[in-house]
C-alpha cells in the first residue's frame, strides 16, 4: 500500500475543485458546486485560512480529499472539527483511503484535545452511512440541518 495523506498546497486548487464537483455529480447537487478555483484558493490558502484541506494520494496519485473546519461546542467548551467534504475517487475506494482521511482527522482530534469530529451525510447515500457506522460514527437522526442561503439569506439580513 501506497497511501500519503497531506495539506494541501495552493498548486492543489484546480485538483480540489474538481474533487468538489466530483462529489456533487455523486450527491446529485451538481448544479449546487459553482465556486470557482478563485473561490477555493482565497478561502483555502489566505493568510488566515477558515478552512482546511487534506488530500490523500494513492501511488502518486490524488485520490480523495478532505475538507474541514473548526467548529465549537458549548456544550462541551470544546472546539471540534466539522468535516464539509469527504471524498474519495471511484478507481480508489476499497483501499481505506477514506478510513485513513477520516483516523487523520480523529488524530488532530487528539492530539489538539478537540471535543468531537461531525459531519453530515445524505440519508439516501447507503453506502457512506454504513461506512461511517463501520467507523463507529453515530447517526443523529433527532437533529435537522437548517441553512439560509441565496434570498431568504439576503431578507434575515436586512431584518424583513
């Protein structure tokens, strides 16, 4: 086995955007993934970025990606780490290339004495929620996601 798992590098953009739209063609949200390799660069390699990526290659090449941010507990006084993305190329799954991004993050977990890594998956996706389960993930079907975005996002903002 051949597997590095590494930040991400500005060289990285076109490669990371192209993993992004990838996903959103499997999640069927493809008319959903508009940024732009501008997009990606400014938010991923600014001076102080909010958000980070790992890659994983598989024998030299880019296998999947995950892209993550810190996140805040109250309950717990704790930061953690919501992971946004987690993908791994077709060619490439069946290697533990996503259990490997995922134990990658666990490990920053630790070693920064996080209090908890969260993300979200689609309820139809089968294949990564037993995935996450095998991994030991607990599903929280009790908690709805909820996102503002586009008009209705533009109307709170204005207070109306």
């Amino acid at each position: 086995m051949s597997l590095t798992i590494r930040r991400a590098q500005p060289a990285d953009t076109k490669t990371i955007l192209a993993l992004i739209r990838s996903l959103a063609l499997y999640e069927k949200l493809e008319h959903e993934a508009v940024a732009t390799e501008g997009d990606i660069s400014a938010s991923l390699f600014a001076s102080n970025p909010r958000v980070f990526c790992e890659i994983a290659e598989w024998q030299g090449e880019t296998a999947g990606f995950a892209l993550w941010f810190y996140s805040y507990s109250t309950f717990l006084g704790r930061h953690g780490i919501y992971l946004e993305d987690l993908f791994v190329r077709d060619a490439y799954r069946g290697h533990g290339i996503g259990q490997a991004l995922l134990s990658h993050l666990a490990q920053r977990c630790v070693s920064e004495n996080l209090g908890r890594l969260e993300w979200s998956v689609l309820d139809w996706n089968e294949p990564a929620i037993g995935f996450y389960e095998r991994q030991g993930a607990v599903l929280r079907k009790e908690w709805i996601g909820c996102r503002l975005a586009g008009e209705a996002l533009e109307r709170l903002a204005k207070g109306s």
